[in-house]
C-alpha cells in the first residue's frame, strides 16, 4: 500500500513538474517571441505638407458649465468624404459602448460607419479597409453591429490577431495561451457584457485578461494623385467622444511610411492588401517640416531622444493620458535636474466611462517628478479623460519637435506589447502647426480665455506608499490595465 501511494504521489510530482515547464516554456516565449515583420517601424524623417494640428477641448466655462469643441473627426470625414480611391481606417475602439456614464455623447462609431459605407456607394470600385481590435467583438463574443453593416456593403474589416503579438500579462497568458485559446470563442450568455449592453461567454472575460490591444488611431485616404493621413489620440467610440484629444494632418512621404506599416498589420491578420493605394506624392525638399512615423519600441525611441536632446533653459512639456514608463520617467527627472524646463500635465486617473479610478500609476509617478524639480499640474476632468499623447521640446534656436499619436507612455505602450502609431514633427517654432500646439497647451496649463482645463498639483497629490508599491507592481507584471 506504501509503495502504492509513494507511487501516486510520483506521478502526481512529475505532472506538476511537467505543467511547470509548460507555463514556463509558454510565458517566456510569449515574452520573446520573434514579432510579426513590420512592427516597431522607425522610418526616416520626410518632407511634408499639409501639415495641421488638430485638438478636441473640453473645459468648464466661468459659470461652472462644461462645453466640448471637436475637430479631429471633423476633419476624418472630410478626408473620407473628398476620396475617390481608397480609405484606410485603422481605430482602437470602433463601438457605441458608454458604460455608466448618463451624459450624452456624439455618436462617433454611426458617423464612421454612416460615412465609409455613403463614400463606397459613391464610388463602388474604391477600396475601404477598417482594421480594428477584437475588443470591439468582444473578442468574438458578441457581434459588432458596425462592423456587420460595413462587410455587408463591401467594406473589408480586418480584426487583428493579437496572439501573434508578444504576451503584456505572461503571468495570465501561459495559462490562456495552451489550455483556453484553443477552445475560441462565440456568442453566449453567461455574463453581462462588461462595456454595455448585452451578454457574453466566460471565454470573452478570459481573452479580455490577456491585456493587449492593436491601440492604433489613424487614417490614410487618397486626395486628388496623392494621399494624406491623420494620426490622432482619439477613437470613433462613443463613450469617448468629450474626451481631450490631439491629431496631427499630413501630406507626403511619410503617408507612404504609414501605409506600409498598416499592409503590415493586415498581412499578419490575414487581411487584404490595400492595392489601390496612390503613391504617397512629392514634398519639395526644401519643405521646412518633416513627419517621422514611429510605432511601438521606436516611440519610446523618439521620445527618449526628445527628452534627453533638451538643454539647460530650453522648453519640455508633455500632456498624457498615462505615464508610467520607468526609462522616460527618470529622463523627465534628469531633464528637470540639468536645469530644462519641464511642465507635465496629466490625466488624474479618476473617471472611467462612469466608474470611479484610483489615480494609478499617474499620481504616484506624479510624486516622483514633483520631488525631481518638473512643474506638474492635472486636467481637471468632469467625466471625461485628458486623454492626448503629445509631447514637446522647443530649443534655444527656435526649432521644435512635436510628438503625438497613439501612444500612452506605459509598458504595456512602448515596448513592442500593444499595436501603436505616433509621429514626430520637426520645424520651426513659427511653424503654424508648431505654434498651434505650443499654443494648445499654454491654453490649457494656464487656464486661458475664460476656459478652465487644468489644477495644480497639490488638488490630486497622492504621495502615500501603496498607490507607489500597487504602481511599480503592475507596470513590471503587466497585471494592469495601463
């Protein structure tokens, strides 16, 4: 009986040792795996034109009421509107979902969809690619009712494959990867719908876990021989629509750079190529602006280059959704410390579609930077989030670079997990589109015109020791939605 039980007790040993190396084998490969050619782009600086900075503003007026002023999409359905060739819409959240919130917001997702399928039955030969997350389907659990009418008027829509991207949360997905992923998923009706209205499997919670996302926001069209594109903060999701948000508008090479980097993405997907893309079109060399594409792992790149290229006395500001990234927190330190003058302004991390948050990772990486020397104040949000990725260095000479896109500066964000696009514009100050966005965000850090966006530090300082201990956590696991 001994020799029994010593035997079963064996057996169960070398199956648990066996399940190990299982999780271990999956999590590290998912860490390191080789990524799908085409990601990380890092293209060379190219003439433009064309060139627009473009801001969505919510703010509270002298009498307390909020008021919200919108462009980004605006000039989305322009660009759709006036193409005859081709479209390619590459958006984040593509969905009516509000969660808790009781305000009422544009629907941004209908006007997408309403505008693409009205541009396809103008011109029936042209070629409309959507490309989106599956987070939009609930990750197959719940059909998207945007994306059935965009197929069923020829539209293609191409939901990324995400398991081909590196694992953000290994610790979670060498568990999901072999013993839940091969099992999909499909409409079902265990579990409330954790975004809004209806019901999903358990499959959908679990594939949501895995905390990655093709997080890209863009559009490249043809106009007249050319193409032009616009990358932007801001999604085509409802809940979403009062949000703060940058874009920035562009003619030139560098739509070509975007270009590739999205047939990128469809071909890993198992999408079409986009074959009836114009040639990106010519700059003149002496244009005094250039557009630089950059995603994921070259983001952090560019921005690293930005922050540590600013000298004693020149300008740093930065506006950010999330900031948590731990290289580009210690360069803003170091910046501050060399004597540049750094201003952040950031999102307080307290609204959520309705829900309440607990200022993670902002507020204590605030802390931080407040205790180096940076000047820091918070958007004062009212339901919505400060949700622009922008950052800025203006040296001594009067030249400028603008970084803005996709991109929070996280993790999960920056080092090759998520899908992101950003662009950095180089020129002079004077530079209408340069002075725009210096201009933004003086209005915003000053309170001007009668607009209130912003409060010092001191109104959200959170500087007691488990928000730091729960920040420094998660952005190293990856058990975090940041």
């Amino acid at each position: 009986m001994a020799t029994k039980k010593s035997s079963v007790r064996r057996y169960g040993l070398g199956l648990l040792g066996v399940l190990a190396i299982v999780l271990l084998a999956t999590g590290l490969y998912g860490v390191y795996k080789p990524l799908p050619e085409g990601v990380g782009m890092e293209a060379p600086p190219r003439p433009a034109t064309g060139v627009r900075f473009l801001a969505d503003r919510t703010y509270v007026d002298e009498q307390g009421t909020r008021h919200t002023e919108q462009s980004i999409f605006d000039e989305i359905f322009r660009l759709i509107e006036q193409a005859e060739r081709f479209v390619l819409v590459d958006m984040f959240l593509f969905n009516a979902y509000q969660g808790q919130l009781t305000d009422t917001h544009r629907a941004l997702s209908s006007e997408l969809t309403d505008r693409l399928i009205a541009q396809k039955k103008r011109h029936p030969d042209m070629q409309i690619l959507v490309i989106s997350d599956p987070l939009n389907t609930l990750y197959g659990g719940l059909p998207s009712p945007h994306f059935q009418r965009l197929e069923a008027a020829g539209i293609s829509v191409t939901l990324t494959d995400l398991p081909r991207l590196r694992d953000s949360n290994p610790l979670y997905s060498s568990i999901w990867r072999p013993f839940i992923q091969p099992w999909g998923n499909s409409p079902g009706d265990t579990l409330p719908n954790p975004f809004g209205e209806g019901e999903v499997s358990l499959r959908s919670y679990l594939a949501l876990i895995n905390f990655k996302a093709n997080h890209r926001k863009l559009l490249i069209a043809d106009e007249g021989e050319a193409l032009a594109a616009l990358v932007t903060s801001a999604n085509p999701h409802d809940g979403s629509s009062a949000h703060g948000n940058v874009a920035l508008r562009f003619s030139g090479p560098a739509t070509g750079d975007l270009l590739q980097s999205e047939a990128a993405v469809l071909e890993f997907s198992g999408g079409p190529a986009p074959s009836q893309a114009p040639e990106p079109g010519d700059v003149p060399s002496s244009s005094e602006l250039t557009v630089q594409v950059v995603t994921e792992r070259a983001v952090e790149r560019a921005a690293l280059a930005l922050i540590d290229g600013a000298n004693t006395n020149e300008h740093l500001d930065m506006a950010m959704f999330y900031l948590s990234d731990r290289h580009l927190v210690r360069a803003l330190q170091e910046a501050a410390e060399r004597g540049v003058k750094v201003r952040v302004l950031l999102d307080p991390n307290k609204d959520a579609f309705g829900r309440e948050k607990n200022g993670v990772p902002n507020r204590p990486v605030a802390h931080e930077l407040v205790s180096a020397g940076v000047a820091l104040r918070w958007c004062d949000t009212h339901g919505e989030q400060c949700h622009a990725k922008w950052l800025m260095h203006r040296d001594a000479n009067g030249a400028a670079r603008m970084l803005l896109g996709s991109t929070n500066f996280t993790r999960r964000n920056l080092h090759n997990l998520n899908l992101e696009t950003s662009v950095v514009l180089r020129g002079p100050l004077a530079a209408e589109p340069l002075t725009s966005g210096a201009q933004w965000f003086d209005e915003r850090w000053h309170n001007r015109r009668g607009r209130h966006y912003s409060v010092d530090y001191e109104v959200y300082a959170d500087e007691s020791l488990w928000p730091r201990l729960q920040y420094r956590l998660m952005e190293a696991t990856g058990l975090s939605t940041f």
